[in-house]
C-alpha cells in the first residue's frame, strides 16, 4: 500500500543536516522503509549540503576544538542509520533492533481501555520513543500535546480530523494541536510515537491523569 501522509520538507532538511534529536532522526529513518520518494529527497538535500559545504572556504581549527574532535571518535554511537529496510516481519530493521524481539514480547503498559503503550530506548535524553497500540475501532481520547509529537503507522491504521493513516504514514504535530485518533475496525493499530513532552488529555473524564503522564525520555 503506497504511503499518503509524509515527513515535511523542512523535517526531511533537518534529517539531511543532522539536526534533528536522535529520536526523531530514527521515525523519519524508519519512514523511509515504506517511501523511496522521501528517501530520494533526503539523499539529494544531503547532496546539497555536501556540495555547499565543499565551497566553503577553509577555516582554522584551534587546538582545543581538534581535541574534542578527535576525542569523540572512539564514542559508541547509540543507533546507525544504515539504508532503511525491512525485517521479515515488516517490522523496520532499525525498530526490530530496538525492540529485541516482536511487539507481543514487550511491556505493554495500560492507559486506558483502549490506549496501551510499550516505551523504547533510544539513548536520546531528551525525547519519548515509545510505541501505542489502540485496540481495533478504539478511540485515544482528546487529547493536545504540551510538545511536538511524531507519528509512523507500522501495523493498522488511524483516522483523525486530518484524514485516515494506513502503515508507512508519517504525521508531526506541534505543541497543543488537539486530536481523537480512532484505530480502524478490524485489526489493533500500532504507531511509533517520538515525544519531547506528555500529551495532555483534555476532555473532563480523562485530564485527572495528566498529573500521572510523565515523559519517558532516554
């Protein structure tokens, strides 16, 4: 099924010029694996990048910067961003790793009767990678969001005020943007959510649990 719903092209420059956290940097990765086109987009803005940078003139480097530099080199990065595929599952090979094992197998934590979440370790301190599973026809209730918040349907689907989400679709929304989603009928939806505050229920039934919604970084 072709993908409808896509990284912006500002999100797709940031991922090209490294300056998106390393969470973020692993939803638009694991986006790829469904959309060669964003792919592509990425790949020529870094050719850009490289180019523009070739021109540049030469500047000094003092000791002090050289030091930290090359201090760094021996550093275990905590993730690699080889080229984007599949594991035989359908699972993005880079989430497969982070999951060491299938969705069945992870800790699975009840929000409501419908929203159960699995929380992921990426080694970025800053943002929540976490995983929702909302059950078949089930609703998140309304809720907006106290930060950003990246979405990529892996298995299912959703729809909201936007429109309707099917595997591979990819949604950001800024801070205090409100939405319901609600899983199609017929199979469970499970979307990977990279988050860098807790979303925030807003209806009367649900905001006594806003106190208990804690960011789950790291």
């Amino acid at each position: 099924m072709a993908t409808h719903h896509h990284p912006q092209l500002e999100l797709l420059t940031e991922y090209a010029a490294g300056t998106l956290s390393l969470a973020q940097l692993a939803c638009v990765s694991a986006h790829f694996n469904y959309c060669d086109g964003c792919q592509r987009t990425a790949e020529q803005l870094q050719d850009v990048g490289a180019a523009l940078f070739e021109a540049q003139d030469a500047a000094p480097v003092g000791d002090a910067l050289l030091n930290t530099v090359l201090a760094r080199l021996d550093e275990a990065p905590p993730l690699s961003y080889g080229k984007p595929r599949r594991s035989e599952n359908g699972v993005p090979a880079l989430l497969q790793r982070l999951m060491s094992g299938d969705f069945s197998d992870l800790a699975w934590r009840k929000i409501t009767s419908a929203l159960s979440i699995a929380y992921l370790k990426t080694g970025d301190p800053n943002y929540e990678f976490a995983l929702y599973q909302i059950k078949a026809g089930g609703t998140i209730p309304d809720h907006d969001h106290r930060g950003s918040e990246m979405t990529l349907v892996l298995e299912g689907g959703f729809s909201d005020d936007r429109g309707t989400y099917h595997p591979g679709d990819f949604t950001f929304r800024q801070a205090s943007e409100a939405h319901a989603p609600r899983a199609l009928p017929g199979q469970d939806c499970i979307c990977l959510a990279v988050l860098d505050a807790p979303l925030r229920f807003t209806g009367w039934k649900h905001r006594w649990m806003n106190p208990f919604l804690t960011l789950h970084a790291g």
